[in-house]
C-alpha cells in the first residue's frame, strides 16, 4: 500500500501541498485499475485543474510507485510528480484503504471472463457472468402499526438478482453509494456503484424513491443541525433498515405500486395486498329498542385508515384511495365506532339523530333505519325561498321556510314541531347555512326582514354570498332590482390612429356608459376595489382582465377624463398599447392604417426601405444591418431608443451607417457625447467606415472649444460628457438633428451635472448606446428615457412609487411586466451567443480560494470589530445616514480578503488568494495562455505585478492614471503578444478597449455589480475573437466576498424581465441586504 512518505518523495516541495489541496477538493475523478503480472497494477483517471482537465496515470506495485504520467504543461517541463498526480496518488492510497485490488478491478475481469468462455465454449460459465451484470430487482413490504386512533407506517426493502436480500441499514447503504464504494449484501453478492442499475418500472421507481427521500432527509438535516454530521444520525425517519413513511412518501410509494401487488404486514398477519381507485362498501344500520335506537356498523368488520384523511383505507386485502368528500364522513364513522361497534341512543336524542347526524351518515355508508320509526317520525325536505329587494345602500332579505304545508318566517316565527300525529324532523343543516351566509356579510334584524345598509359587505355578499345562497334556496328578486344586481364589464374598444399632428388618437367606443364613466370604473379598479357602484344602483365586477389592460393604458397614458369621447396622447404610447392589446385579446383594438404602419415600421425594421449606403454595402453584418434600420425607423417617426447590444458587436458603426444615409445639404449638425477615452475612437472610425461625413471633435481650450462649435459645418460633431457639462451654455443655443450618448450609463444618476447637462440639449431625435442601460438601480432606465423621450415614463417621484419599488423591494411581477411593456420597443438589445455564431466559446468558473492562517485571524479580528461598529453606526445614525462608514467597514473586510497588506503595514502573513492566482499564472504561462487581471484595488494590481516580477513574468499595467495615448500604446502591444499578463484597474479599463489578444480574463476581487464584471469581460470576448475565452472569478472562502457573489447571484435574474436574457442587475442593497453582510 502506498505510504505517504513514497508520495511525498516523488514530488517537489511546491506540488506537494498544492496537490493535497486539490485531493482534499474532490479534484480527482473517473479512476481505473487495471492488475497486471508480478503484483503491478496500472492506474488511469483525470484530475480537475484550474485551466483544464488532464489525464493521469500512474503504475503502483506494492508501495512503490514505478512511474507516473500527466497531461498538463508542468509535467513535461519540472522533475518530480506535478500536482496533479499528487492528488491521483492520494486518491489511490485512499482506495486501497477501503477495498482490495481485486474488487476494484472487478468490473475489468468480469468483462475478460465473459469474452474467453464465450469464444472458447463455456455457455454455462458465460451465461453466470452475464448474470451478475443484470439489472437489479427491488421489493418493498409495507408494515402497518395500529394503536387506537394512531397509526404508524414504515417500508422495509429488499433488492438482488435472483436472490434477494435485506436492506440491513438504508443510511449505511446511501452513504456507500454516494462515496462510490462497493456495497456487500452476503458472500454472494458484492455491488459496485455502477451495478446500481435496476429493472424497469417498479424496481426502478422504488429505487428511485427511496433515493430521493433519504437525499431530502439527508439535506434538510444539513442544514437544521450544524453539529449533527454523521450520516447515522440521518434522521429518526430511516433507522436501520425501516423506513418510516410520511402522508406524502405513503401517497407517493402507492402510486408506484398501483399496478403491482405486495405484502402488508399488520399485527402478526401477513397477506398480500391490492390498490383500488374507488370507495369501500359501509353499511349501517339503526334498530328500535325501547324507543331509542341501536347504530351498528355493519361492514366492513376491520379497517385501518392509514393517514389521517380517511383518504388511504385497509380493509382485508385492498387499499381503497378514496373520494375526498367521501373520506371525511368514513373519518368521523371509524371515531365513532373506535371502542364498539355498536352505540346506544335514548328516545330522547332521537330527533336529533335523524335531523342531525343521519344526513351525513348517508353520504358515506347505506342506511338501513327501522321501519316502526317512519311511524313515528316525518322526515320532509326543506323548501326555502329569500325575497330580496333594495335598503338605503344595501339590501333586505326576506326568508321563508317551508315543510309540506308548514310555512314560517325564521326571523319572526317559530318552527312547527309536528306534521300531524308524527314528530317532524327538520333539515337544521340546510336553515343554519342559509342563516350563516347573511351572518358573514353582516345583516341585521328590522322587523321581520335581515338587512345590511351599508355598499361594500352588500356588494360581497351578491358577489360570494349570493351564489352560494341560490344552491340551498329560491332567490326572488323585487321590482326594483331592474337589472342584473353585478354586471360584467361591457365590451370596451378602441379606435387607434395617428393624427396630422403625429399623436396618437385614441377613441372610446362602448354603448353602456359614456367616456367619463368608463374613467371613473377605471379608477375604481386601479383603488384595488372588487366593484363599481354604477348611476342606476347596479355593480361592476372589477375582475375582468380586460379592466386590467384598460386601467394600465389609461393611467400609463396619462388620460383624464372630460376630453369628449377621444383623447390624444404623445405617438410613442402606441408601442405599448399594441403590446397591451397583442398580449390580451380582451383589449380590442381597430388598428388605422397610419397605426399600423407605425407599429410594423418598429417591430420589423428589417422590412422597412432603409437602405444601407452603398460605401458600406457587404460591411456590416446581418444584425448590424437589422440595427441600422432600428434607427432609421425610429428617427422617421420621431422616436428615440437605446441601442443596448452586447459590448463588442459594432454599435459604432452602426450609428455611424445610420448618420451617412441621413447625411443632407444644409441640415443641423447630429452631435455624439463620448466618455474622454472614447472621443477620438469615433473619430478614427468615422474616418474609415464613412469619410463621407464631415466629422470634427470639439475639444481645446474653453476659447477653442466655443470657436469650434460656432464655426463649425460639420455633419456630425463629437464631444465628451465633461466638455459638455462645462459648455452646455453653449450647445443648448444650437438645434441639432440627432443626439447620440455612447457609453450613456454615465447619466444613470439623474441628479449629476452630466445628466441634466445632456438633456439640456436640443435635438430632433434622440439615442443612447449602452450595453448596460441598468447598473445598479431602475431609476438609472428612467434617467436614460427621461433623455430619450422626455415625460414618457412619467416622472422621477411616480416611477419610483410605480414600478422602482414594487418590483425591486416586492418583486411585484405585474409591474415588472407593465414596465417591460413600455420599454421593449424603444431597447434593442442582441448578445453575442445570438448573433455572432462563429464567436468562440467563453466559460466562466468560480475559484475559491482558502486564507492563510495569519490572514484568517486578521479577517476574523476586524470582521468582529466591524460587526461592533456596524452595529454602533446603526444606532448613532440611522441606516440612511451611515452610508460612508459602512462603505468604510466594507471595504476593508474586502481588502483583507485580497490581502491583508492592502492597509496593514508591516503585514507578512501572506495571501491565500494571490497564493492561488500566481498557481493560476504559472499554469496559465505554461499552457501559453494570455490574461487580463482586473481588480478594483489598484495598490492590489502593484502587489500583483511585484509577484510577477518575482516570477519572471512579463506584465503591462494600466489605470486611471494613465494618459489616453499611452493606453492605446500598451493595448497594441497586449494585442500584439508582445507580453502575456495585462493588469488592469477595473474602472479605468472596463469599457473602450479592444483585447482581443487575451484568451483569459481573471477578476481578482468581486465587484458589488456583476454588469461592471461583464463589460471588462469583454474587452476580450467580442469581434475579432478566435480563441475560446475562459473567465475566473476569484472569491476568498469564509468572507464578505462569498456573500457579495450570492447577492450577485440573487439580484441577476430581475433585468432579464425589463431587457431580455444576459443582461446583468444589482439593485442597490436594502438595509437588510447589507446587515446579512455583517452576520
């Protein structure tokens, strides 16, 4: 057997404790064992590395290791055992451990065995050997305790092939399973975890069962008990080999056996039992005996209910699943008849019996009742008539029972007692619900009628009560009720079209009530109310889905009413009103032609007559071309957008096609806003997609900047969002066609001077490139649009209140769909996957990383500081007030997850994640990948770069302070492969950058928006990309940084709602969300 010492003497000193690192990961999977002469066993399997998966083997005899082999890079350029093999080597000590050579190598022999007796004849020998690869049979006995009223169920399990045999111990069994060892059921049967293959149908189902319930089990205990580990102890459901069954594993185990039939052991008797869908026979019957009565069950003579609905019965040899009504009453019968099977009544409590208890006795079993009682009692059906008619705002009711000729008003009269000579046995059940349903709306007693005066419980009960009371009794309705007392929601339909003035006129056309109703129904249901008290005193049902759409058009439009039977509102609402309509067909639409014009123009720009100018012709790509007539679309309208495509997909020349075909003598300059870095990249590509443009960037001094502009001819103008803001006095002055923002995140906060600078200008149509129009809250998609089209989701307070809070804090999905419909039309948005197939691959992992020691106890001693003065803060300040020292306390436990020296000085304890990035590096310099390292720290970039140094590696470094020239130096040269390693700080570099070159991006530390994460990302991943592209995300195991990527994790999915899939989202954190922080 392998020692650790022969291990260890194969290796270097620094793959041996990366190696135990990555055995102790599960890093090592898929091993093989083949035995050969002289007690030399060969080994085969791969391990998991952090680039790849390579193959290892190695061949073992005795505790010698004779040689071993590895695919990765390491290995053909050091001496001694690599990592990986390492961990391969650890991994096979283990398993010699825990079973001999022989059983591991029992699936390799078995096979050699099978193909000699075969060729050489031995049919018997073969056929065994192919036995022991069948699959398994499984069998289940159910064992039934019955106590009384209580009653317990549990599953015992056999399985095998032509013998079965005893599931011993169930948790002994799963955790073998799970840990793929073998499993020995006697001398003659030994399972490896692949022999865990059994027949179909109920064997499989069972097997399948048994698994996925102790999974549950096993999981919930996990989580429920910290301290509870062993796999013994799973929980009291499995103890050895019984099962104990829930209700839902009873249901679900029947279910599978259905079909089959199987043994139940109850008491000391086994039998075999069968399923049946339908009710059991009951029958009781009722004798006279001095007057009174005897109640005797009849049949069945033994039953057990196995749960208790009264759903699963036991009779003899047959489960009945039962009929839910049916099973109540058998429920009562089986408690009634618990001690006897027979119950005395005196005369006395006989009424009652028939009256009472009999009724519900029949719905279960077969009655047979003692002739000599129809003497003596008269059992008639109740007759029940309620006049109701109109009271102040509410109504009255007037109630009148009747048995046979026996008439009485039950608020006023008493009830008659006999019918003749014999006692009447009233229906009680059938009076008191009638009496209960206008005791839950509230009505009262005035003379001899109930009433409720008041609009809102008298429109409850015709709306619940109403239907409930006509099943037990005739309703009669007075001559005031002249209508239906609740109406639906008449058809409602509106004519649409767009005016000489190009907005859209909307017309009402519905005969029952007039326009300025229809508003105030309509305001009714946007108050959450059920109904609508109509002129005439009748209802309005509020619940028609029709309403719905209505209300949110209405209010979305911002129509009011007293404007006549139509009303105009501005041209871009008809997107979203058509959207309305195609979503709900109960919004009935007649579409004008200049309507539909409009709508197919926007919905289908590719079948618009935009033409691509013929300089570009055969450029740009089909999306591309898509893209363009977008725009064009639009612009004719008068409409703006946001051309939000994946980064790296053209979005520039794009714009630039869209401005050439718009290009006219004597027409206003279009102007295009640029983050700094970016100006002169329009200017170059302007210059080589359409040098038909006359192109000139205002930049200079404030002088030269003003000289610029005000002699300036150009068709397009570039500026930047800080030249802007300094000069807006004077760009406001001038009229241009089209405003384009690129990179238009930069005026996400609507209360920057960037943000009210941009919409002080005027432009005939505006647009916005981005491919993150959400960062970090709605408010910042509200802020683009309110640039776009001014006014068109309403403004800042109602759009918070609307849909900012609903969605964000409630997940309100009504309203995240009523936003989505607002803005689908006006954002294009098409990701890489989807429209450059010749993209290669990019795959995105996650890489923990373990703290070293002394960096754990600094983590622990500041986190349980900054817990204290979190707590502190909150209680000094308030949340809202504490924003900086809680970005303060933050930052801090972020940077000791990085490394502690980020600012302890004199700190020497290392670093486990900069331990594993240079274990990345030196893997990733071997495989001759190149990589961009983004970090938000930029004194953590520096200590990268002195380990590289340390290293030997190559590396150019770029931040926020380095000069645009100097960029686009070091960017050419990265592109070039003149050197491997690209440090870069994540938002200096983060957007504008073409490094296609890189073939692997890793970020170092997770940033609190995953959408920043993504735009770095694809400073590689994107056009002119020809290598698959692999993305790490490094995260430091036991801190802040884990719960930073759940957060990620968990606010992702909300902009997929508003943009389309891909799109990445972090709201801003609730005080709740950063608490969890700190717990």
């Amino acid at each position: 057997m392998l020692t650790d010492i022969e291990i260890r003497s194969a290796a270097n000193d620094a793959a041996y404790p990366r190696g135990l690192r990555y055995y102790r990961n599960g890093a090592v999977k898929d091993i093989t064992a083949v035995s050969e002469r002289g007690g030399k066993i060969t080994y085969t399997g791969h391990v998991h590395g952090n680039l790849d998966t390579y193959e290892v083997s190695a061949v073992i005899r005795g505790s010698e290791i004779e040689e071993w082999d590895c695919t990765c890079p390491a290995a053909a350029q050091y001496s001694g055992a690599c990592k990986h093999v390492v961990a391969f080597l650890k991994r096979i000590q283990e398993i010699e451990r825990l079973k001999s050579v022989g059983r591991s190598t029992i699936s390799s022999r078995r096979e050699t065995g099978l193909r000699l007796f075969s060729l050489f004849g031995e049919k018997n020998t073969a056929a065994a050997i192919r036995k022991e690869d069948a699959p398994l049979r499984m069998e289940a006995k159910l064992f039934v305790s019955h106590e009384y009223s209580n009653v317990t169920n549990w599953l015992e399990f056999k399985l095998g092939r032509d013998r079965l045999y005893v599931m011993r111990n169930i948790p002994d069994l799963m955790h073998t399973v799970d840990s793929g060892l073998p499993v020995e059921f006697g001398k003659q049967l030994t399972l490896e975890p692949e022999d865990f293959r059994f027949e179909q149908g109920v064997s499989e189902k069972l097997w399948d069962f048994l698994r996925r319930a102790y999974r549950d089990v096993a999981s919930t205990e996990v989580y429920s008990s910290y301290f509870r580990s062993s796999y013994n102890n799973v929980s009291t459901m499995f103890e050895q080999k019984r099962f104990k069954l829930t209700p839902s594993h009873l249901r679900e185990f029947l279910e599978i056996m259905k079909d089959t039939p199987f043994v139940l052991a109850a008491g000391d008797r086994e039998r075999t039992v069968y399923i049946k869908d339908e009710n059991p026979e009951v029958r009781i019957r009722v004798e006279d005996v001095d007057g009174g009565g005897r109640i005797s069950l009849l049949e069945p003579e033994n039953m057990i209910l196995l749960d208790t609905t009264g759903e699963l019965v036991f009779i003899e040899d047959t489960i009945y699943r039962t009929e839910k009504d049916f099973a109540e009453k058998l429920r009562a019968i089986d408690r009634a008849f618990t001690q006897s099977r027979s119950l005395r009544l005196g005369e006395e409590h006989m009424g009652g019996f028939f009256a009472e208890v009999l009724p519900k006795l029949e719905k279960a079993a077969h009655v047979e009742v003692a002739s000599s009682f129809t003497e003596r009692y008269e059992m008639m059906p109740l007759a029940a008539e309620v006049h109701l008619d109109y009271f102040m705002d509410g109504a009255a009711a007037e109630l009148i029972f009747s048995y046979g000729e026996e008439t009485f008003n039950p608020v006023m009269q008493e009830p008659p007692v006999k019918i003749g000579d014999r006692s009447l046995i009233r229906d009680t059940e059938t009076e008191r619900r009638i009496r209960a349903i206008f005791d839950a709306f509230s009505f009262e007693q005035v003379g001899d009628r109930l009433v409720q005066p008041e609009e809102e419980p008298f429109y409850e009960f015709l709306e619940d009560g109403l239907p409930e009371l006509s099943k037990l009794a005739d309703v009669y309705y007075a001559e005031t009720f002249r209508r239906k007392p609740i109406s639906k929601m008449p058809p409602v339909t509106l004519g649409v079209s767009v005016n000489d003035e190009n907005l859209l006129e909307v017309t009402f056309q519905n005969r029952d009530f007039d326009f300025d109703e229809l508003i105030d129904i309509l305001k009714s249901y946007r108050l959450r109310r059920r109904y609508h008290r109509l002129k005439d005193g009748g209802f309005i049902s509020l619940g028609d889905q029709q309403l719905a759409s209505l209300a949110e058009f209405v209010e979305g439009a911002g129509i009011k009413g007293g404007e006549g039977e139509k009303a105009e509102i501005p041209l871009a609402q008809a997107m979203y009103l058509d959207t309305l309509a195609r979503e709900d067909s109960t919004l009935r639409l007649e579409r004008g032609r200049s309507f539909k014009a409009l709508v197919r123009d926007i919905r289908e720009p590719s079948e618009t007559d935009a033409v691509v100018p013929e300089s570009l012709s055969g450029v740009l790509r089909s999306y591309q071309v898509t893209g363009f007539s977008w725009l064009t679309a639009l612009a004719a309208h008068g409409l703006g957008g946001i051309l939000a495509d994946d980064m790296g997909l053209g979005k520039t020349l794009e714009v630039l096609t869209f401005l050439l075909s718009q290009k006219e003598e004597g027409a206003a300059p279009s102007l295009v806003v640029t983050p700094t870095s970016l100006m002169y990249n329009w200017l170059d590509e302007a210059a080589r997609f359409a040098p038909e443009l006359m192109v000139t960037v205002i930049d200079g001094t404030k002088r030269e900047r003003g000289e610029k502009l005000a002699s300036t001819d150009a068709d397009v103008i570039i500026t930047t969002y800080n030249m802007l803001r300094r000069d807006i006095d004077m760009y406001e002055k001038k009229n241009f066609r089209y405003c384009f923002l690129d990179e238009a995140q930069h005026i996400k906060n609507p209360s920057t001077q960037s943000a009210k600078a941009v919409k002080r200008i005027r432009a005939g149509v505006s647009f916005a490139l981005t491919g993150t129009p959400i960062e970090n809250t709605l408010t910042e998609l509200w802020s683009i649009f309110d640039f776009l089209m001014p006014g068109y989701l309403g403004n800042h307070k109602r759009f918070h209140s609307h849909y900012e809070v609903p969605i964000v804090r409630a997940q309100d999905r009504e309203a995240s769909e009523d936003l989505r419909r607002h803005i689908a039309p006006f954002v294009l948005r098409r990701l890489k996957k989807d429209v450059l197939t010749e993209l290669p691959d990019k795959v995105e992992s996650r890489m923990t990383a373990e703290m070293t020691s002394n960096q754990e106890r600094v983590y622990a001693a500041y986190f349980a500081q900054a817990q204290k003065d979190f707590r502190k803060e909150l209680k000094a300040h308030g949340f809202d007030a504490s924003h900086i020292k809680i970005l303060a306390l933050l930052t801090r436990l972020r940077q000791i997850a990085c490394d502690p020296s980020l600012f302890l000085e004199n700190y020497d304890g290392g670093s486990g994640k900069l331990d594993l990035l240079e274990e990345i590096l030196s893997d990733a310099a071997a495989a001759g990948h190149r990589v961009l390292i983004f970090s938000q720290f930029t004194t953590m970039l520096q200590r990268i770069g002195r380990r590289l140094e340390a290293a030997g590696l190559d590396y150019s470094y770029l931040d926020g302070a380095t000069p645009p020239l100097t960029r686009l130096t070091l960017v050419k040269e990265f592109n070039a492969g003149s050197v491997p390693v690209f440090l870069i700080s994540l938002k200096a570099g983060g957007t504008g950058l073409n490094l296609t070159g890189a073939d692997m991006v890793i970020h170092f530390d997770p940033w609190w928006n995953p959408a920043v994460e993504d735009q770095a990302t694809d400073r590689a991943y994107r056009i002119g990309q020809e290598k698959n592209v692999q993305v790490l995300k490094l995260v430091t195991k036991g801190t802040i940084e884990e719960k930073i990527f759940a957060l990620q994790e968990k606010k992702k999915a909300l902009i997929d709602q508003m943009i389309r899939p891909g799109e990445s989202f972090l709201s801003k954190l609730s005080e709740e969300e950063i608490a969890e922080l700190f717990r």
